[in-house]
C-alpha cells in the first residue's frame, strides 16, 4: 500500500515509539544514524508495520518485515503532510516576536475559552485544549509533525481556533513547515537567540521571514509595537497597529491602585490585578484579536488570562509582596522591574541565568536588574552543561549589591527571611512556572511556586 492508501485505511503518522499501534506509521525525523538504529530497532519490536525516514538510510533497510517510504528533504515532508492532515476549516493564529508570547498566545486562548470559543494553545507551557492542559512539550515550537499532530487533536475536539507560539528558531528548522496562519500577532523584536541567530539582525530577519512566508492571501497581521510598521508595508490594510486600535476605540488603561489597573473602553471596562502595566498592555493586544475576530467586546476577562509563572503574585499581604517571573532577557527584566522603582519599596531580587543560552545577554541583564533593585541574590537558575559558579561571577560582577547563594532553595528562603524583616517586594525570576531544575542531563524537582509559597507563611 502507499501513503495514501494507509491514509484511506485508517492509519496515522505517529512521531514517537510509545504512540506506535497497529494503525500506525511511525515518522523519524532526522538524519542521526545511530538514533535512528535505535528507534528502528523498538520500532520493530512493537510491531510497526510502516516507518516514514530519510532516504540517506535506503540501502542499508530490508523492506520484508517493515515498509519503509523516504524522503529527501522538507518539501517531500510537506508533500506527506497534505495527504494525512487538512485543516482548512481551522482558523490559525501565530504568536511571535522577542517578549510577550507567552503571555498573549496563553491569555488569548483562555479569553476565548470563558466566553464560549473552543480553541487550543500550542506553546512554552504544554499543550493546552480549551482551558484543559493535556501534556508538556519540549520545545517552544514543537517538530512539524507533532504539531500537525496536536492540531489535529484539537480538531477531533471541534476546536475552531488554534494559538501557537513560534520561535525564531523553530521557523529555521523547519517546524512550521507548511503550516499557513489566519492572523499573526508580532510583538516586539528586541535580541534573543544570538547563540543561534549569530546576530540580532539575522534574527531580526527570521522573524520578519516567517511572517511574510507562512502568510495565506488574506492574513492578518497585528503589531503590538508601532514602530515596526514600516516593516511590514506589503500588509497594507491587513495591518492592525496597536496604538490605532487603542486610539479608534478609545481604550485607556487607569491605574486603580498599587496591584489594580482597569481597562476602560468606548462601551466596555475591565479591572485586572498586577503590579506590572505591560501585563496590562498585553491584554490589550489580546483583545485586539479577540474584537478583530468576532466584532465586540468579550463579556468575560479576568486575571484567569495571565499564564502561571508570569509576575505571579504569590504573596501580598501586611506590605510583603513575592512574585515570581520567568524572565530570562534584558528587555524582559526591564519590562517586570521598571515600574517598582516608583513604588518606594525596598527590592529584592533572586534569579540566576540558563546555562548553554546566550552568554552575551548575562552582563546586560546583570545591570538591568542592578539599577531597579535594592539588593540581588545571585542563584542557580538552570546551568546544564555549563560551570554554574562561572555563571554566577559574571552576574556578581555586573551587579551592584548582590550576595551569593548557590542552592536556589536556600536563597528563596534567605530572601523571605529578609523581606520578613522589611516593607518591601521579592522578586523571584528566571523560572516561573518551571517544574525542574537541570544541572547537566540530571533533572530536579523545583518549583519557585511551591517553594516560595511555603517559605511565605512564615510572613
């Protein structure tokens, strides 16, 4: 039988061995020869009658047992692709750009999901359908075949719109494929990634590549920054800016409070709690969507919107406060720490920075952090295979008044220990929603939440 016929006949393309049955073909995408030996092998073993790989493994593959098909390169992978998966009925939404998309492709997801819209998010924390999480992934942008797969998950589910965050670096390796957007949202492009992109306008470029090539005719594009508009000039009224929309439904946001904003619009009002306005600024951009998609304002929108591990408060009581954040640029920590300056409140900040990342953000997040805080307790955050005391130096060396505390339990624990003795703000950042801790390939339990949130009954 060729593809089409096991298509006709039930069978499904599977990317991982524990998903193998025997309605399955199972898909191998990569060239490595031992790691293909390998998983040919449990293949094999579990009975799989069709294995999709790389024709460069041809000559060495007895097709008695198993039927093998190749391909050559990532046009032949979008070729198989039309034949197992169609979603044209599907509206796709594409959330890019250097901050921030976390935050709106999670938060869009869940607006539309509690005022009655079915929909999916694809993206840094799991895989989530409606309000649902069903698994993590390991990537941002997963591979090109899981995430045709986890679509056609959530079109099994009746779900109509689908949110996923792309990375710059998962457009370059192909993970997108030939996956087309309805709407894309850009955010921002500041520097990320330069340990891949070699430099900032190379990984400028990749952007503003994936959003001109994965376009449909009709697509639309939302820019949350102004000043990117004249990037994107071949849009033309398919361009929806941020300050215009904000300008044409005469939106203002009003700060009610230390931790309460409320979003005022021409025929509508929210009230959000946090202490940061870009979170604020965010929900903005969600609605933007939310309007340009169903022409009014949403009934519902509350703080439900806001992804766990992104300036969360986990305490705010007897003036204490500790949130935890999952910052990990220059831009991002200026973003979560600007606006405490005002407050008057002594600052304390615990963070570190990842291992095998980009070593050239860390003296540039070292003095951002430095200039909005009191003190910064220097900790381990996840140095992989890297020395985490060469991490932790270049961070001292850049800061103003840190101390150092290796074990990032203990140094939570310092920290609350000192805001029990101040009025004051503990930031806890670099993690957030983060459920281990990696030092080489061992894998730890660790949850800034959890942990902060015990040391915080103490208070």
């Amino acid at each position: 039988m060729n593809l089409d016929e096991l298509k006709d006949n039930g069978f499904k393309i599977v990317t991982t061995t524990q998903e193998i049955n025997k309605k399955s073909i199972f898909l191998f995408n990569s060239d490595d020869v031992k790691k293909f030996s390998k998983y040919n092998m449990i293949a094999k073993k579990q009975k799989c009658k069709f294995i999709i790989c790389n024709d460069k493994f041809k000559k060495n593959l007895n097709q008695n047992t198993i039927k093998y098909f190749y391909y050559k390169n990532q046009k032949d992978l979008e070729k198989i692709a039309k034949i197992f998966y169609d979603f044209n009925d599907l509206e796709i939404i594409f959330v890019t750009g250097t901050n921030g998309k976390t935050s709106i492709a999670y938060g869009a997801n869940i607006l539309f999901n509690i005022n009655g819209k079915k929909s999916c998010y694809i993206g840094t924390l799991g895989f989530y359908i409606n309000s649902k999480k069903i698994n993590n992934l390991n990537n941002t942008t997963p591979s090109y075949f899981e995430i045709l797969n986890l679509i056609n998950i959530a079109r099994e589910k009746k779900i109509k719109y689908v949110f996923m965050e792309v990375s710059s670096i998962g457009y370059c390796e192909g993970r997108v494929g030939n996956i087309r957007y309805n709407f894309c949202v850009l955010t921002n492009l500041k520097s990320d990634h330069l340990d891949y992109h070699i430099s900032k306008k190379k990984y400028h470029l990749a952007k503003i590549n994936l959003i001109k090539k994965q376009k449909l005719e009709n697509s639309i594009l939302f820019l949350q920054d102004y000043k990117l508009k004249n990037k994107f000039k071949s849009f033309e009224k398919k361009l929806i800016v941020q300050r215009n929309f904000k300008i044409k439904n005469k939106i203002s946001i009003v700060q009610r409070g230390l931790d309460t904003f409320e979003i005022i619009s021409n025929d509508k009002s929210y009230k959000i709690k946090s202490f940061n306005d870009f979170m604020v600024n965010n929900i903005i951009t969600i609605l933007m969507v939310y309007r340009k998609i169903f022409k009014n304002n949403p009934l519902k929108l509350n703080n439900l919107l806001f992804p766990p591990g992104r300036s969360e408060i986990i305490h705010n009581k007897n003036n204490k406060v500790i949130i935890i954040d999952y910052a990990h640029s220059k831009d991002a920590y200026e973003n979560l720490l600007n606006k405490f300056a005002k407050l008057e409140k002594y600052i304390i900040i615990i963070y570190g920075c990842g291992g095998n990342r980009d070593k050239i953000k860390r003296p540039q997040i070292a003095k951002v952090v430095s200039k909005f805080t009191n003190l910064q307790i220097i900790t381990d955050d996840n140095p992989r295979f890297e020395d985490p005391e060469k991490i932790r130096k270049t961070l001292i060396k850049y800061s103003s008044n840190p101390i150092e505390i290796p074990n990032r339990r203990k140094a939570i624990k310092v920290g609350v220990s000192i805001l029990k003795k101040l009025n004051g703000i503990l930031i806890i950042a670099g993690k957030g929603h983060e459920e281990m801790q990696i030092y080489k390939d061992k894998y730890y339990s660790f949850n800034d939440r959890a942990i902060s949130s015990n040391y915080a009954k103490n208070l």
